[in-house]
C-alpha cells in the first residue's frame, strides 16, 4: 500500500470537501482514494456513492468500491437442515440496537482465523459509534445464558443495509444475528444486504456476486427509499420454520 504515495501514482488524495472520484470508473479491485478524515458526513456521503473505508492501523484511510461486490437480497438467505435444528432449538436470543458499543468492540478485538491484528481501529470504532448515535449505524447482538456471544453492525440508508463487520465467540452466533437482520429488512421493505467483497461463507449463505454498475445502479435506487433514522431498539425477531 505504500505505493500510493509514490510521484506516479494515479490514486488522489481527497480534499477538504465530501466528493469521491466517480466509483465507476475505479480499477478492479477498487481503491479509489485516500486521506481525508471518518466525519460523518464524509462516511454517509461515501456508502451513499457505495464507497467504504478499509484500512490498516498505520495506513492512511483508503476508500474502496470494489468491482464486483457481493450482495444479499433478503429472500435469498439459504439454510440448511443442520443450522434449522440450531435455529429451532431456541437456545439464542436476538435483540437489535442493544449495546451497540459492545457488539463492533468485539468486531474489532475477536481474533480472526489467518488473520494477524484488526483492520477494524479504534478510530473507526469511534465514527461508527458516533453513527448510531444518529440513527444511521445499527446492530444486531445475540445472546446465549444472557451472554454477547455474537454480532454484527452497518449502516442503513434509504431501503438498503451496508454491513460491515461481525463476530462469533460460539458457533454459528453470527449466522444466527446475519439471519435475524435479513428476515426483519425483508420484511420491512429492504433490498438488499451489502457484503462488500467475495466472502465463501457469505456466498454459502445466499449471498450473490453482482457486478459493480449493477450494485450502483440498485444502489441509486435504494436511496430514493425512505430512512429510517430512528432506533431498531424496538425490532423483534423470532425464527419461524420455512422462513
């Protein structure tokens, strides 16, 4: 990554304002940018251009938009038989925007399989704290015993859901809150779950690689939806077979 920096390189750094170089026309993989700062302004301008923040502690913030990106429609989460038993055993409980601080702190310490430190800094903690408290960033924790044993947390705007991290201390805690969160943005009108980048357990899940014009194209229409700004302290969720 450092070779952002050199004479030749054609990545811009951003300026003082909240524009981003047009995501269509970023190479493959979809660095676009960096500099700047996690405002929430500049954050909310970026998911709504369907570009998002990924970096290390010591690099700058780089800004993506991948090409192509992987997608979950709501009705299309796929389970199986083996995780119908877990979910019909009813030994976990889903609540939504409870202890948010909670949920993306264990995003960012929970040590990742071949995974070496966290992309996931306290800076970037901090801002998406700050979203919540807005009405934009949202959670879904799941509970074992009255115990946070998995998670995840986004961004909502307009019908869509930008998700950004999850956790799992037990397993299958965070395909339970993944499921949670896609029953209940289906049935309240959402288009679809946004994954960012090819994930084979997400893929396994339902979720579907699209194109990058494709996902703006479906983006910029999802934003024409209404937001919800306020609190999903209120959202409920139980599994039902066959759902």
């Amino acid at each position: 990554m450092a070779s952002i920096f050199d004479e030749d390189c054609l990545i811009p750094p951003l300026g003082g304002g909240y524009t981003f170089p047009n995501p269509r026309y970023a190479p493959k993989e979809g660095l676009l940018a960096y500099g700047g700062d996690l405002s929430p302004n500049r954050l909310l301008c970026a998911y709504a251009k369907g570009i998002f923040p990924w970096f290390n502690q010591d690099d700058p913030i780089l800004w993506w938009s991948p090409d192509p990106r992987l997608l979950l429609c709501p009705g299309e989460f796929k389970v199986t038989k083996s995780f119908r038993r877990i979910l019909k055993n009813g030994r976990f409980q889903v609540r939504f925007d409870h202890d948010f601080e909670g949920v993306i702190r264990r995003c960012g310490s929970v040590p990742r399989e071949g995974q070496k430190g966290t992309w996931l800094s306290w800076q970037m903690q901090e801002a998406f704290i700050e979203l919540h408290t807005m009405g934009f960033a949202h959670s879904v924790a799941v509970y074992q015993d009255g115990r946070l044993v998995g998670g995840l947390y986004g961004i909502a705007m307009g019908r869509a859901f930008f998700g950004e991290s999850m956790f799992s201390l037990v397993s299958n805690a965070s395909k339970i809150a993944f499921k949670a969160l896609s029953d209940v943005l289906g049935s309240r009108g959402y288009d679809f779950i946004d994954c960012q980048v090819r994930n084979e357990h997400l893929v396994r899940l339902g979720a579907r690689v699209v194109a990058r014009d494709t996902f703006l194209d479906a983006l910029e229409e999802s934003l024409k939806g209404s937001s919800e700004r306020d609190s999903w302290q209120d959202f409920k969720w139980e599994y039902e077979d066959g759902a």
